[in-house]
C-alpha cells in the first residue's frame, strides 16, 4: 500500500501466500455463455494477481464435484431455487449441512443466519416471516457466501404456429405443472416437441439430483398433496387434495379425491399418501431431507382424510412440504428398502403426463393421462438429446421441435426471436448464476477476501456482452421474482 517505509515492505508480516485456485466451468458445448463468462471471470482474478484455473467438466461430474464432494475453489451454475427462497438456502447456507454431500457446498458457517432460517421455518405469520427472511439476505449479502452474477429471466421459446398460451409458475417458471395443463395446441398438432442438452440420469422420483431435467418430468408424472397456480396461490382445482385444515400448529388434515387413480389403473387411497409421507421421512430420503425433517407421521383417517404431525412446527406447511413431495404408489415401493438407489424402469404416477418410452441417450417420451383431473390438451411430450444449439433452433423454426425448455439465453436466441415462426415470453426468475467459494480452502473463510473477489467479478459485461442483455446484474441471493420476500437493502 502507499504511504509505507522500505521496511515495511519487507517485513511481510501478517499475510499469506494464496494457492492456486481451480475454478469447474462446463463445456462450451453445454452452455455456451456460461463457459465464456466463467473464463472472463478467472482471467479478472489472474489480471488481479489471484492464480486461478479453469478446469473444464462434463456437466453431471461438475455437479458431482462441487455438491457432493466438494472438490473445488469457485463454481458457477444456474441455481435450482424452489417456491420458497429460504427452503433452499437452508439446505445450501446451514451449517448443519456441511459435512460432504450434504448440501452446504460453500462451507459456510453462521449461527446468525442460521436462527433465522430456523425462526422463518417455524413462523405462521406470513408478515414476520417477510421480515425474518429481510433479515437473512442482509447477513448473507454482507458475508457473501454465494454471489448471484446474474439475475436470469424464466424464458419461454416456442414455435407459435403450433402451441400457445404459456403461463409461468414461481419456481419451475414456463417448465411448470401449470404451464403444461394450460398450453394449448394449434393447427392440429398433438405433440409438445422438446429437447435437452444431455440424457436424464435415472427415472426414480426419489433418487434423482434434484436438475432440473429431472424436476421438469417428475413435476407433471407425480401428483404432490397441493399446487401453486401463477398467482402464487394455492389451488384445490389442480391439487390432489381438494380441502386441507390446519388443526393445530402441528397438524395438518387434508380431504383426498376420491375417483383418482394410478396410471397403472390401480385406486390412489388416502394409504397411498400416508404411506408417501411416512416413508420419505423413515428412510431418510436424501433429495427430500428438509421435508423429511418436518414429518413425525401421516395416517390415514377415513376414504378422503388424511392427517399428517409435524415433528415441529412449520408455518409455511404447504408450500414447504404439500406442495413439495410426489405422491408414490404403495403397491410399488412398498418393498423397496432403500428408495434413492432403487433401479426403476417404469415409473409409476398419478399425474397428467404418464412414462411411455426412456432411450436413454437420445430421447424421453410421455403419454396424457385421459383420466387426470387437469389434464393436458396435447397427447405425448417429448425430450430429444440434443447437445447443439444451433441445431435446436433450426429444429425450432421448422416445427420439428417447438418448445425449448432449456432457456438458452445466448446469441441464437438473440439472432433467431424476431424469426416469425417463433414467439418469446420473459419473466423474471427465482434463481440466478451464482458464485460460490468453497470455504474449506485457504483464505476463502475470510469475509472479506470474498468480498474483494465478488467485487471483481464483471457482471455487467457479462450481462451485457455474454448475455445481450437478457437477465439482470445479479445483487441479492433471494431474486425479486420472490415479491414482497425480497428486499432491496442489501450491502452491494
């Protein structure tokens, strides 16, 4: 620094050799512009003198490295936020959840941030959960344990000559449950033609990673106790459960349809949802470890009631847990001991999409189901593996797909959405790109070293110049998407 002696200068006395980073990108194959922002920001941190290198991963064993083993400097992705903000950063921020695989890929420790998650989860008032969750984004913003580098929009691309009306929902935006039940086919056409960049990695609805390639499927082949519409509210008309009652501060009663019924033709009973509820929490479900730990048990009362205990009290019940976990058949998983390594090749579900055929490798379909109670206006949905951007759009344009789910926001879209075959809606979104630290190595425990390379990132180039100016300056872990749980002062 200016101002110090020849000696001073010296003395080096109280700082520390930094080692090399290693900063995951993906391939540029996968997801062109964040392949190139991830580059741009590790070039920034070697102008600034920090040695950082890119080691570039196939998408599945990048995840892999970062969330399960925790075998990185930075990492950057889009994150997989849900319909509350907190239920994620809980898994994601808590230091209970650091030890490996268990959700705390930062490492970061804060008994602060913590009790306010914990008061949030427990909290029946919606206005003093609004302002615990405030709170919450304060700190973390001022520790920057993760940093948004953008705000993404949820897109939806379609080829308009084939199918309309597309509705987003809070957390899987134009993806949704809801968005499929209210999109309408035009010209005749019976199919929703999608495509993803690579395979799906299992059909197990509870031994899956939580990608959005899967959510995407299970969301429409699995009915949950209760669904958000677009409005954020919940909607008996497209929920399994048509009336629910909170009997005391942990209980929950819920009134079952009656006349649903599995795919495989079988009677879907109030046992089948007990059942689901006691055995996610009993065997410790991985992918649903935040709900299991609300559940003490579910019994069925009678034909159409259902009373689930909570272990403690949660006040957003529903959106935390009803809307989160898929109803299964007791029939078929009743004799599997351990459900997220269970092999299954023929999902069974309830909801309106139904498993027709799994080329794993090239592509996914799925059937209407006729009898749901919201059911779709197309006939089959399906996901071709197509790793090429430009082939997608060309794919696009000429009706051989007309929906793409992905959300590329990159120069083909850019060049290709004024094309008159194709229509575009953006909204903004619960999620963001998002850089993390691992705090288990060196100097990055330190609050305000995270600071200084948060502060490096150049996320308005990025923005600008990578992304055409589709999303926004990332600023703050809970998007404004959330309304009235998000707040604008936050430390920048």
């Amino acid at each position: 620094g200016g101002g110090g002696t020849e000696t001073d200068a010296g003395m080096d006395s109280g700082g520390e050799t930094l080692p090399t980073y290693t900063y995951v990108n993906n391939a540029q194959a996968y997801n062109p512009p964040r392949h190139d922002a991830i580059n741009l920001i590790a070039r920034q941190f070697n102008e600034l003198g920090l040695d950082t290198e890119v080691e570039v991963l196939e998408w599945g064993t990048l995840f892999n490295r970062v969330s399960v083993e925790y075998d990185f400097s930075f990492s950057t992705w889009h994150t997989f936020f849900t319909i509350d903000p907190v239920l994620e950063l809980n898994s994601t921020m808590n230091s209970e959840n650091v030890a490996q695989g268990e959700g705390n890929f930062a490492g970061y420790e804060n008994e602060e941030a913590d009790q306010l998650m914990a008061d949030y989860l427990g909290e029946p008032s919606e206005d003093a959960r609004i302002d615990q969750v405030h709170s919450l984004q304060q700190t973390l913003m001022e520790d920057v344990p993760q940093m948004p580098i953008t705000h993404m929009p949820q897109g939806a691309i379609w080829n308009n000559n084939q199918v309309g009306n597309w509705q987003a929902e809070l957390a899987l935006g134009f993806n949704s449950y809801w968005t499929m039940i209210n999109l309408e086919m035009k010209n005749g056409e019976t199919a929703l033609k999608c495509y993803w960049p690579e395979t799906l990695s299992t059909m197990n609805v509870l031994g899956h990673n939580d990608e959005n390639k899967h959510t995407y499927q299970f969301t429409v082949m699995y009915d949950t106790l209760v669904r958000l519409d677009n409005t954020g509210a919940l909607n008996p008309d497209v929920s399994l459960a048509t009336d629910w009652n909170r009997v005391d501060e942990t209980t929950m009663e819920y009134t079952i349809r009656t006349d649903h019924s599995w795919h495989d033709g079988e009677d879907l009973t109030t046992e089948d949802v007990a059942f689901t509820y006691n055995y996610i929490s009993d065997n410790e479900v991985p992918l649903y470890s935040v709900q299991a730990g609300f559940i003490e048990g579910a019994e069925a009362v009678d034909d159409s009631t259902v009373r689930i205990n909570m272990s403690e009290p949660l006040g957003p019940f529903n959106v935390l847990v009803g809307s989160q976990l898929p109803i299964i058949p007791q029939h078929k998983w009743e004799s599997r001991s351990n459900p997220s390594q269970a092999d299954v090749q023929e999902p069974v579900g309830s909801g309106p999409l139904q498993f027709d055929y799994w080329n794993q490798g090239t592509e996914f379909g799925m059937a209407r189901f006729d009898d749901h109670f919201a059911p779709v206006d197309f006939e089959e949905r399906f996901w071709r593996i197509i790793p090429e951007a430009s082939t997608v759009w060309e794919l696009l344009k000429n009706g051989e797909l007309n929906y793409e789910p992905f959300g590329r926001i990159d120069r083909s879209l850019n060049e290709n959405q004024d094309d008159p075959n194709i229509s575009t809606q953006f909204n903004p979104a619960t999620s963001f790109w998002h850089f993390t630290p691992n705090e288990r190595q060196q100097a990055l425990d330190d609050p305000e070293m995270r600071k200084a390379l948060v502060n490096t990132i150049p996320r308005t180039p990025i923005v600008d110049q990578i992304l055409f100016g589709f999303p926004q300056r990332g600023f703050n872990v809970v998007s404004p998407a959330f309304g009235p749980l998000h707040t604008e002062d936050v430390a920048e």
